[in-house]
C-alpha cells in the first residue's frame, strides 16, 4: 500500500477530487493546513503597517490506494491541482505499513 | 414623587389623546356651544380618560383644557422621543463590544465581550448611585452637590423653566419626567465608559478594569458633564458641546489614552529596534457589523440630545449626523489609499466614527454643508491620528485614542468654527467662519484644555492607585497565552484551532519570565 499525500491549492480540491473518485478511488482525507515552499509567504497591510503571512492556507489531501495504482494516483494529482503558477504544492508518496478498517477488522488492502 | 408622575402621565396620554381630538372636531364642527358639552360627553366616550386636568379644567373654558391636553400631549410624545434614543444609545454597547473584539486577537474575545459587558452594568449603578447626582444636582460651578444620592432631591419635572422647582435644575429645559432625563444621561455615561476599554484592550487586567469604570462613572465623567452640562463653569464661559464630542468622548478618549500609556504596548507590537508589528484582529466582519451599529446608534445620541421631540431640530440633526459620518468614511478610505496603497477597511470603519464623534458637538448648531466638511476634516485627521500614535508607541488596539479623544477635541473645537446662531437661536452664536470672531473659538478652546488636563490628571490618579494595589496588567504569560483563560477560564471559539497566519512573531520577545509558550497553547490547555 502506499500513502500518497497532496498539498495543493485550497480551491483545486474539487478537481482533485473528481480526477479521484473518476479512477475509483473510494475514499480520501482533507485537512486544512498552513505552509510554505518556494512560494515563501505574502505581505498583507492592517492600519497602515505592512506585515508578513508566512504560512499560506492550503489543503491536504490524503490517500491510500494498493502499490499498483501509486503513480497512477499521483499523475491524476499532479494533473488536477496544476495551474502551473508559483505555490501548486507538493505530492509525497510513502510506503504503508498496515490499515484496518475499524467496522469490521478488515485490514491491508481490504480494509482500503 | 416621580414614579407617581409617571403613571400619572401615562395616564393623561390616552385621555389627551382621545381628549384633544373630541375638543378639535366639535370647536370645527359645532363652534363654542357644542364644544361646553365636551366634559359631559368625554368620559363616555373614552371611560378611561379620567385625567385630572379634565376633572380640573372649567367647563366655560374649553381653550384652558385644550392647552392643558396639550401640555400633557408634548410630554408624552417628548418622553417617548427620549426613552426611544436612549435605548438606541444602549445598542451602541453592542457596537463598541463588535468593533473592540473584532479588533483584537481571537484569544483574548472573551475578556473584551466581558468588559463591554459588566462596563455598562457598572455604569448604571454607578450613575444611579451619585455620577447623576454629581453632574446634574445643583452646587458650586465644579460640582453638584444637592441630591447626590440615587436622585433623592425635589424635583418638579417634567415642568420646565421657571416653573421647576427642584435641585436638578440645569436639566429644567426639557420637559420630560426625571427618570427618562436620568435614563437617557446614564446611557451616555456608559459610552464614555465603554471607550476606554478599547484602548487598553489585550493586556488589562480585567479587575482593574472593572474598579476602573466605577471611578470614571462615578466621578471622572460626572465632574466635566457638571462643568458642561450642569451649569457649571464652563457652561457659563459660553462653551457648547450640543451632544457630547468632548463631555462623552474626549473624557473617554483620555481616560483610555492615559491607560494606554500606563500600560505599555501589548507584547510583540513593537520591534527592538522600534520596527511597528501591526496585530490584525480576528475578525473584520465583526467590527464592521459594531460599526454600523454604532452609526446607527448615534442617531439615537444626537437627535436624542433635543431631548424634545422638536420636529425641525430632530430631522436636521439626523442629516447632520448622517452626512458627517459618510464624510469621515468617504475622507478616511481615500486618504488611507493614497497614504498606504489600499483603502484598508479599519480606517474606513474609523473614519466613519471619526466623522460622528466630531459631530456629535456640533450637530445641532451647524448647517448640511458644514457637517460634510467637518466629516471629511475628521475622517482624513483619524488616519494620520492612528499612524501617529502608532509611531509614537501608545498601543491602542482599535484606534480609540484617535477616534475618540482626536477627532472629539476636533469636533469641538468645529463648532467654535461652523457654528450658525440661525439654527439655534441664542445659543452659540456665529463661530469664526460665519463672522461671529473668535469668541466661540476661545471658549471652546478653553474646554478642550481644560477637560483634556482634569481627565489626563483624574484618570492617571486612578489608573496609578490600582496598579499600586493590584497591579492593572496581566502577566507576560498570560498575555501571550491569551487573557480569555487567564482572566475567565474560557475560550472564545473553544472549537476552532485558531493558529495566527501571521505566524509566532508576536511571542518572540524575551520578555516572559519563564519559558512563553509559542502558537497555540490556550487551545491545548482548553482541551
């Protein structure tokens, strides 16, 4: 299994989404989250002094889908959150050691 | 005494009423003969209107009753006009609670809503207790001496004139029953209260606060309300403020100015090498919603201020206050553009506010025209007012200081410019643009200081026995931890996870004895 978690422009979320679910993924996990890559922050103003926002509002989108469909997986993300402008974020893939599903004890790609 | 009076005249409403629309068909109608009837057909008619001026009044003379229902109509209609706007005036608590709490930081909402709060339940007792007796009760030309306590002097409202008798004679122009002079004038009291807890927000401790706000309505804000609107020295010497830009605001505005000062900057405002870290608050939608209803308060504050439901007086006042504030909105959001390079919302909101308070002096004396450009002068002065406190280290969360005490001195001191003696007549006189000289100025002038100088003293007085006693500011670790636990063990938003975008700058400074715990404790310790 591999874990793949996407970082990605909060207003992408429904393309990812449907590039998603469109390959059958069944399920994923968003968060909202702040950071910042190369992007590095912007400059706001609040009663005349300029000050600045280092962590941009992002979203995480997190999947977990059997090894064979991991580069599928992260093409379809890459290809959806792309605008191709500075601050489209980041996708990590990582190895997964084990899953359950809690309902039923289901675990490893069963439980997916 | 007073409370039967107001029975009484609820009483007399209806029978006015119902009385002086009989008497007006039939003296159209029937001529004099058919109206001598009126007395016998007039309690069948309305069995209710059993008002002694009718018993009272002679059956030959339907003119004398007719003036008598009258009378009691103009009250009636007088003291509704006042409680009406009063309660306006109360809503303005919730205005200052938005504006104060969308200003600041999201972990210290509680202990701003919980001042706002208690601030006006203070006031009201302790106006009630000696604040009314103080300013209104007759006495020497610095302070009223005569029914000091909880109103318990004669009083003969709601006749006025000559034909008072009682001890709270500075207010016999108008004619309404004490309670509704007292309501109105405490909801004032309550405003220069609430002001000052916008500029010490953030740090205060909310004890000293709260003891604080019992001084000033008990006798900060009575004492210069007696100079000015109880007859006192400054009344004599000809100075004008028609709804309160320096009795209610500047006495505010100093009184937060000097707990500003007192208290130093919150933590992270500024640099150590002197660099300003704005601290955006936590919510603009909040302190907008408190902007209009503040806007919309004040037409309740300087109408109202007639006291009288004066047809002509009401409605120009109204425009007044209207026009000044949309100038101070307009002037504030285009000076904030050039100046800044974008029209930044607060200072608009703080223009507007601007633009009332500096009206608020001048509203009734002044003409359309003059309110617009007193609004415009104002909105323009509160932005290079929050910039310049801003440089010069006074740390007022919201812009209190600069809307309040600014832009009131300001106000007050336009009616001593734009003044016209034809809207008023032989009040103000004409002030120095419409040929009056410099007379009005002077005593204006005269006020500012004066009122400036006995606040700045009294509120340092105060400000400086508290923190002797029980200190006035929140330790470095609960400041940064936020008060809303420390002050109230609670949170605002118990379930939102609300870390600043604007990142831990803030906490940086060293100055936290002990290890200051950066980003978001309060909401791990909440859980």
């Amino acid at each position: 299994m591999k874990k793949i978690e996407a970082v990605i422009k909060p207003f992408k979320l429904d393309d990812v989404k449907e590039a998603l679910t469109g390959a059958g993924i069944a399920g994923m996990t968003v968060s909202e989250v702040r950071g910042f890559g190369r992007q590095k922050g912007h400059t706001e103003m609040y009663r005349g002094g300029e000050y600045t926002v280092d962590f941009l509002p992002k979203l995480k989108v997190e999947v977990v889908v059997p090894d064979e469909l991991g580069e599928k997986v992260l093409a379809l993300i890459a290809a959806a959150a792309k605008t191709g402008a500075i601050g489209d974020g980041k996708v990590f893939v990582t190895p997964l050691q084990e899953a359950i599903r809690i309902r039923t004890g289901e675990r490893g790609e069963s439980a997916l | 005494m007073t409370r039967r009076r107001v029975a009484d005249s609820g009483r007399g409403w209806w029978g006015g009423a119902v009385a002086a629309l009989l008497v007006g068909v039939m003296l159209t109608a029937g001529g004099a003969a058919l109206a001598q009837d009126k007395p016998a057909e007039a309690p069948a008619a309305a069995p209710a209107a059993a008002a002694p001026a009718v018993a009272a009044a002679s059956p030959a003379d339907p003119l004398k009753t007719l003036e008598a229902k009258a009378t009691d109509l103009k009250v009636a209609v007088d003291t509704v006009w006042v409680l009406a706007t009063a309660f306006l005036v109360f809503f303005m608590n919730l205005g200052f609670a938005s504006v104060e709490s969308g200003f600041c930081r999201a972990k210290n909402t509680v202990t701003i809503l919980a001042k706002n709060f208690v601030v006006f339940a203070v006031s009201s007792i302790a106006f009630l207790a000696v604040g009314f007796g103080i300013m209104f009760g007759d006495g020497t030309p610095l302070f009223g001496a005569q029914g000091l306590w909880f109103l318990g002097g004669a009083d003969g409202s709601p006749a006025t004139g000559e034909a008072y008798k009682g001890v709270y004679s500075a207010l016999n122009w108008t004619g309404v029953p004490l309670w509704a002079k007292f309501f109105f004038q405490l909801v004032f009291a309550g405003t220069a209260a609430t002001i000052v807890s916008g500029a010490v927000a953030e740090r205060v401790k909310f004890g000293a606060f709260y003891l604080f706000s019992f001084a000033m309505v008990g006798l900060i804000y009575p004492v210069v309300g007696h100079w000015i609107w109880g007859g006192g020295w400054l009344a004599k010497l000809g100075f004008w403020d028609f709804a309160g830009s320096t009795v209610v605001h500047s006495v505010g505005g100093w009184a937060a100015l000097i707990g500003a000062v007192m208290l130093g900057p919150r933590l992270g405002k500024y640099g150590k090498d002197g660099r300003v870290n704005p601290i955006p608050g936590h919510s603009i939608a909040l302190g907008t919603l408190g902007v209009f209803v503040l806007w919309f308060g004040w037409f309740g504050f300087n109408p109202g201020s007639t006291m009288a439901a004066d047809p002509g007086a009401i409605a120009r006042i109204a425009v007044t206050t209207n026009t000044a504030a949309a100038g101070g909105a307009v002037a504030a959001s285009v000076v904030a553009w050039l100046l800044l390079g974008k029209p930044d919302l607060t200072m608009i909101l703080n223009g507007a506010l601007a633009g009332l308070v500096a009206i608020t002096a001048p509203c009734a004396f002044v003409s359309v025209p003059s309110s617009l450009v007193i609004g415009f002068a104002a909105g323009a002065l509160v932005v290079l007012s929050v910039l310049f406190f801003e440089r010069v280290h006074v740390d007022d969360p919201v812009g209190a200081v600069s809307v309040h005490l600014v832009c009131g001195a300001f106000g007050t001191l336009a009616l001593g410019l734009f003044a016209q003696d034809q809207f008023s007549p032989g009040t103000t006189g004409n002030g120095l643009l419409f040929g009056g000289g410099t007379q009005l100025l002077r005593a204006q002038l005269t006020g500012v200081v004066a009122v400036g100088l006995f606040v700045a003293v009294a509120a340092g007085l105060f400000w400086s026995i508290l923190s002797a006693v029980m200190g006035i500011r929140v330790p470095a670790e609960e400041e940064l931890e936020g008060l809303d636990l420390g002050e109230h063990g609670i949170s605002a938003y118990p379930e939102f996870h609300a870390a600043p975008a604007w990142g831990t700058g803030v906490a940086a400074p060293a100055v936290a004895p002990g290890p200051a715990r950066v980003g978001t404790p309060a909401v791990e310790r909440g859980r």
